[in-house]
C-alpha cells in the first residue's frame, strides 16, 4: 500500500490529540493567539515520511466555547477544547486526516462539534467520525493509487449526547454497534474502497 513500496511507511496513526492548559500557555503569543508549531518539531519528519498520516483529535476546536483550564465542567476536570491555531500546527506537522469520535467530542456541545467540522475543513485536513448534516458515515481516500476507506466510530461519550435528540446523535455522532459498523463496511466496499480502516 507504499508508494516507496515500504511497508512501515505507508499509513501512520497517531493516538490522542489534545491541548491541555499547560501546553496553551507555554505557546500563547497573545491574548488569543498561541504557536503550537513547536509542539510537533521532532514528530513532522516521521509523519511526511510516511504517505499519509492519521491522528485522534481528542478536542473541539470551537472559538465559540471556553478553553480547557478556563470552567470547572458538567465533566469535571476532563473538559477539553483547543484554540484554531492548534489545528494550524497539526497541519504543520503533516497531519492529513483527523478522526474526531471519541468522548471528548461533546465537549464543547452541538456547537463545538459543528465548529471543529468545519474549522477542520479550513486546513483541508480530511475528517471523519462526527458530521455536520446526513451524509456517509465514512471517507474514501485515494493513498498512492488504492482507495482506502475511512470510519471512526465512539462506543460512548459523555453526558452532553444527552443534550441531543436522537435525530441529532443520529445525524452528528457516529455511535458503535455491530450492525452499524457491518452497514458501514458494506458501503465503503460497494462505493470502491480495497483497503478499510
């Protein structure tokens, strides 16, 4: 699946993403404004020498909401939620896609959810995992010539979904099940995709 024909290279995957309080004021630049760039120095080598690299964002990243460190939460001290300019760095560093299911997605509510969507976007990052409108619960990403496809799925995530209604957790989250996963392999596979992640 390499372009250099390297099997080590060819996908990377990367756990947790996320910026906690410590990490923002170490790299604030102004009142609103933070240089993450350096975060991420040693690691940017590796991930361009791979064809394509995947991460875990495990925070929103909504202007809108408060940062993590700024309110005590519904979660406690668990509460997460990123400035823009971290995604800048992630970009930076050589990220091309980010999945966003995890229990952190809620964080920041419906609003935050939609934000970090489309501030995503913004950097032409592909996304996956949590979704603005009814679409395909899945990407397909052409990585050195083979369709690979791409779905991330939460098996929970905090109580926020309870501010939902199921239209909305059907509609934005991308909840585990069994069949759920089954119907989403089956569509990937009838849209093309040789190779599922």
């Amino acid at each position: 699946l390499s372009c250099a024909g390297e099997w080590d290279r060819a996908v990377l995957f990367a756990g947790d993403l996320l910026c906690q309080e410590n990490m923002m004021e170490s790299h604030r630049t102004g009142k609103n404004s933070f240089d993450f760039t350096l975060c991420f120095d040693y690691l940017k080598p590796l991930l361009e020498s791979c064809d394509f690299a995947v991460g875990n964002l495990e925070t929103p990243i909504a202007d809108t909401a408060p940062y993590r460190g700024e309110i005590i939460t519904h979660e406690g001290p668990f509460y997460c939620n990123a400035p823009i300019d971290y995604l800048k760095a992630l970009k930076y560093a050589g990220f091309d896609m980010l999945t966003t299911a995890n229990n952190h997605t809620l964080d920041a509510g419906a609003r935050g959810l939609y934000e970090t969507v489309i501030n995503t976007r913004k950097f032409d990052i592909i996304q996956t995992g949590t979704f603005i409108d009814k679409s395909d619960k899945f990407v397909i990403v052409d990585i050195c010539g083979f369709k690979v496809g791409f779905t991330a799925f939460s098996v929970a995530y905090n109580s926020m979904q309870n501010n939902l209604t199921k239209e909305g957790r059907i509609t934005l989250l991308n909840t585990y099940t069994r069949n759920r996963a089954e119907t989403i392999y089956s569509s990937l596979k009838e849209k093309g995709a040789e190779y599922i992640v």
